[in-house]
C-alpha cells in the first residue's frame, strides 16, 4: 500500500528516532502502543524499516505495511537534508519508533499522542540488507 506523504512525519531528535504515521489501513496490525512496566515501549515483532532518501518501506506480518514516498518535493535542499539526517538516525538506532494514528493531526503534539489511548506501533528494526 502506498501511504501518501501527508500521512507520515519523520521527527529526528528523539532517540530512537520516530515515524507518525496517519489513516494506515494496516493500524490495527499493530500493537497498543503502552510503555512496559520498565518504561520501554513494546517491540513490534515481525515488522521492519527500510528507510532511504526515495522512499520508507514498512513491512509487517500477513501483508500489512505500507511504501511512504519520503522525498516529496526534488530539489529542496532542506527537506532532503531532514530526511538523510532521520534515515541516518534510524541506522544509528537500529530502527525507529513506528506510531499509528487514526488520522494525521493537524499539530503534532508527542505528549498527546503518547498519553493517548488511540495510537498503536512500538519500536520497529531496521530490516537487514544484504
């Protein structure tokens, strides 16, 4: 499935870095997103990340996943250097905290959407390539 750019956000800085994504048919697929009892978020076990400047590639168990176009407006320097830097990120971190939300909002507030009971998605490692 193909997820169009406005449904994704590539926020750098927190570490591990994190992919919000909007309206994902595959939503549901994904674990309730709650911290453990140690404050860790849960592993999504059977998906993983490919991230690259072109394109974000996440893949899950039974066909769910989705392809984000991550490079939407060639030739924009600043956009391009955001998403080397959360790509390199990822690699750093060995993946990404992938959260699920019904739909983007319109002010993406990080308190809320983890203190809330709708988002789904946890940490997702980077898919190896060989």
């Amino acid at each position: 499935m193909l997820l169009p750019p406005e449904n994704a956000r590539f926020v750098t800085g927190p570490v591990p870095p994190l992919l919000l994504l909007g309206a994902a048919t595959f939503h549901t697929a994904l674990p309730a997103l709650s911290e453990g009892p140690d404050g860790r978020l849960p592993v999504c076990a059977g998906w993983t990340l490919v991230p690259s400047l072109i394109m974000c590639v996440v893949d899950g168990p039974g066909g769910a996943g989705c392809v984000i176009p991550t490079l939407t407006a060639p030739g924009d320097p600043e956009e391009a250097a955001h998403i080397d830097a959360w790509c390199a990120e990822v690699a750093e971190a060995g993946g990404a905290v992938v959260v699920s939300l019904d739909a983007m909002p319109e002010q993406v507030d990080l308190a809320e959407v983890f203190g809330g009971d709708a988002a789904r998605g946890g940490f997702v490692a980077l898919a190896a390539v060989a």
